[in-house]
C-alpha cells in the first residue's frame, strides 16, 4: 500500500523536524530532553497538521526507542496490551496517543501505571484545550506544549525537501513548480503542512508530462486544494494589496469593504494572514479610543484558530464590524515610537536613585530605593515623585485623544496628574 507523502516524509529526527522551533529548537524543552535521554511523557495540541506526530516519530527515532500510533477513539483496550508487552521486552517504547481527549476510562486506567513506571513515554496529541478536555489524572502526569500553525517558510522548506528526496518523497520525478503556485501552497492550506504535502503529491501525480517534465501551475494547485488563489499573483503583490486594503477598510470605518477583503483572504484560505493583520489593526488603529475591543479581537482570533475555516469565519466578523464602527486612536503607537526616538538617540539621563532596585545587600551604602515614596501611603494612592531621568523631566510622549467615551477619560486623568505633577 503506498502512504501518502506526508506520512512518508515524517521525520526521523529531532533535527528534521519543520516548524515548532520554540519546543525542539536547540537547546529547548524537547530537544534538551532527547539529548539527555531524560523523556517525561507529554501532551501536544494545536491545529491539525502542524507536527504533532512529527514531533512523536522523531523523539522515537532520535532515542531508538519503539513507536507506536494509537487512536484514543478507534482503537481498543487490547491494542494497548499489544504495546505493554512489548514494553516489557525492550523496556521504553513511545507512544503516540492521538485524540487523547477521547480516552475512556478503561484504558486511561489502564495507562496510568505505565506512565508511572516510564515503560510508555506517552505523547498524547490533541486539537482540543487539554486543561478543559482532558482529565487530571492524565494532565498530571504530563507535561503540556502547545504547537501553532506552521509559517508559510516552513511549508515552503518541506515541500522543498519532498520535492528532492528520492527515497520518499518525490524526488524520482521530474517535477518543476511555478512560484506563484509554491507561495499558494505554502499559504492556502492555514498552516497545515500535511494538506499541503497530500495537495502537492495528488498535482504531481495528476499533471500530464510535458516533454518529460511535471510542471505544476497555479490551476493544478487550486484544483487538488480545491481554493482559488484569490490573493496570489506571481510576485506575491496582490496577496500584500489586499491586506493594505483591509487594514485601510478598518481605519477609514468602511464595514462593507473591510468584509469584502476578509472575505477575500478567507476564501484563500490565509487565516493567518487576516488573523495577524486583525490584532495589529485592534491595536494600532483603534487602541485607547476603545480599549475593550482590543480584547474582544484576541479572543475572536482565538476563537476562529480553535474553529478552524469555515466556521472561524463568524467570530472574525463580529469583530471586523465592532473594529470599524468604533471609535480611531493611534495615540498609543505615537507615544511608544516618541519615547523610543529619545532611546534610540540617547536622549535620556540616569534613572533617579530612589527609583532604583534595591532588593540586594548593600543597595543602602549605594543611596538605592532611599527617599522613594510609595504611593499607596498617600491618599488617592498617589504623590507627587518625579519618575523620569532629571534630563527629561519635563518628556510628554502621550498625546490623548477625544475620539471615544474612554480616551477622552483617560486623557482628562492624564492632564489632571501632568498638572499635579508639575503643580499647575
């Protein structure tokens, strides 16, 4: 039986892996645990196919220990027994647990005491929130690591190497791919490298020879995804236009618009794209004027990357229409970039010494922390008590504005202490 390519191009080692840099990068958590040999059973969860599995087979392959694939729904009691007595034999074997959160109860007690013991390293993997789907029993004798979307590089780096390798991947055939369709690979399947790899090995094998060349287009991409490349264009233009658009769309309040470009990247497939952009907009275009929706966005992108496409869709515009109709403030990003121009020219003096640390032996011989005020003291929890270096005393880098309920307060409170401060 031939398996598809994604499941013949799992790695085999820790170093092979794709993505997820922040758990099996050198000298992190996962990576340090296969160089020490010193495995403690785990718990991966995120989207489907962001690496869970990799990350399974190249533990097992980097420590030669016996690996196994066991589905917590599908497969039964006995098949677990099949993989305790082969742990009896060679002493430590991994075992990759898939939909964990479906484990009944009999095998979960079952498991338990060979986790106890260490002769199964389980590695359960999940797309569901471990700390509410899957029990106590379980979460306590196990470590828990999120995974992400893989970024379009690292789609990009795995088709690469599927491309050359001649042993399982697609390297014995002559295959040449478009850019544009490379980039629309890399960005239409939301981060899941395995439809991306299955995509590529069903246009492979679908595209007609031309003078003994597989040359895979835009069209053979989008027709094995089953997505148009919406915002695709050879030089990847088009795609950066649209999301100016829509960023423009939401900072000008134009509801419609703004739905017409989301809707655009949406039929792309790019969540990520439209997920980024949403938070940088939340931020940046409305911010102080209204505080709470900055919020409400991140819990709606993290309501659509748990949703997944097509139903990802319905938080994303809720929070689409609430970022346009509400009031625009860049105040925030005005005051950090002020204050890091002074930074970044040097434009500052020493840090007043009472306001220095002096949680350490001999911070009082050195005058630190001596004669600072500690506001909740005074009434109003607050006193007067210069905070910035004496050579910027006077620095103002905020500048509110009164385009909404909330600046407007914030911007009355900050004058009042300015003038406080400055005895005005």
């Amino acid at each position: 039986m031939q398996r598809p390519l994604a499941y013949r191009m799992r790695p085999k080692k820790i170093e092979d892996i794709v993505g997820q840099q922040q758990l099996v990068g050198p000298g992190k958590i996962i990576s340090r645990m296969v160089k020490a040999k010193t495995l403690s059973s785990m718990i991966l969860y995120g989207p489907p196919g962001t690496g869970k599995t990799s990350i399974a087979s190249a533990i097992a392959g980097s420590t030669k220990y016996g690996f196994h694939i066991f589905n917590a729904a599908t497969d039964t009691k006995k098949d677990l027994k099949i993989v305790s007595e082969e742990s009896k034999i060679s002493g430590t074997v991994v075992l990759l647990l898939d939909e964990i959160h479906r484990l009944d109860k009999t095998k979960q007690d079952f498991l338990l005491p060979l986790l106890e013991s260490g002769r199964i390293i389980l590695i359960g993997a999940t797309t569901e929130n471990p700390y509410i789907n899957i029990s106590p029993a379980i979460r306590s004798r196990t470590e828990i690591f999120e995974v992400h979307p893989l970024k379009k590089s690292d789609i990009k780096e795995a088709i690469h190497r599927a491309l050359k390798d001649k042993t399982n991947g697609l390297g014995k055939y002559n295959i040449k791919i478009d850019p544009n369709a490379l980039n629309f690979l890399s960005t239409a399947t939301n981060g899941d490298l395995r439809s991306s790899l299955n995509a590529l090995e069903l246009a492979a094998k679908s595209t007609p020879k031309e003078q003994n060349v597989i040359h895979i287009k835009l069209s053979d991409v989008e027709e094995c995804l089953q997505k148009k490349a919406l915002t695709q264009d050879k030089n990847g233009d088009a795609h950066y236009d649209v999301i100016s658009a829509f960023q423009k769309s939401i900072r000008g309040s134009d509801v419609d618009a703004a739905l017409h470009y989301a809707a655009r990247l949406i039929e792309s497939g790019d969540l990520n794209s439209l997920t980024r952009r949403l938070m940088v907009i939340a931020y940046e275009d409305v911010g102080m004027a209204n505080p709470s929706v900055c919020a409400r966005t991140v819990n709606a992108i993290q309501a659509a990357n748990h949703l997944g496409l097509p139903e990802g869709r319905i938080p994303l515009s809720d929070v689409i229409i609430e970022l346009c109709l509400s009031p625009k403030s860049n105040s925030g990003l005005l005051a950090i970039d002020a204050a890091l121009d002074d930074v970044k020219t040097g434009n500052y003096g020493s840090i007043p010494n009472y306001l220095r640390d002096n949680h350490y032996s001999g911070a009082k011989k050195l005058n630190r922390g001596v004669g600072y005020k500690y506001p909740h003291h005074f009434k109003n929890d607050w006193v007067k008590q210069q905070y910035l270096p004496d050579k910027i005393q006077n620095a103002e880098y905020y500048h509110p504005k009164s385009n909404g309920k909330f600046e407007t307060a914030f911007g009355i409170q900050y004058r009042k202490l300015k003038n406080a401060q400055q005895n005005k």
